[in-house]
C-alpha cells in the first residue's frame, strides 16, 4: 500500500526548503540587530555564509528521520540528495 507523502519529489522540496527556513530563522534570531540588505553583503563578504547553511542543514536532519521512522523511504531519499545537494554548493563555496 503506498503511503501518502511518499515521493522523492516531496523530500527533495523539504530537504531544501527546511535549510532556507533555518537560514532565515538564524539571520534573524543570532544576529537580529544586523539583520538588513547590508548584514548579508557582510555575511557573504565574511565568508560566514557557508558556515551558516551547513547549520541550516541540520534540520535535514529530524526531517530524515521522520520520514525513515514512519517507512516514507522515497521521501527521505529526497531529502539526503537534497541535503547532498547543499554539500556541495557549501563546499564549492568554501573552495572559491
């Protein structure tokens, strides 16, 4: 019997849009006085961007589990290649 919510398609759109709600849940909550156009230039400029997606990718994390532990296997497969995915964009950015 197919479950529902059990796609690849889901878990990839929640394994990136989990790390974007962090992202700005972070942004906004540690550093809530800078929180403008001008504190990401400062961010990006600080190279302390890559540090904060990789925390962002943390909730990857519960979302992975939540879809092993209920048998959504499709979906938690999304989610690793989204949180793959993010990896690698964290890395390349590190790199240049």
């Amino acid at each position: 019997m197919k479950k529902k919510f059990d796609s690849t398609v889901i878990g990839a759109i929640l394994g990136i849009i989990v790390p974007l709600i962090s992202f700005l849940l972070v942004l906004k909550f540690i550093y809530p006085f800078e929180y403008s156009d001008k504190s990401l230039h400062t961010i990006w400029m600080h190279m302390m961007a890559p540090k904060i997606m990789s925390l962002g990718a943390l909730p990857n994390l519960g979302v992975f589990m939540f879809f092993i532990y209920t048998s959504r296997l499709k979906s938690a497969r999304g989610v690793l290649g989204a949180t793959i995915f993010l990896a690698i964009i964290v890395f390349a950015i590190k790199l240049f």
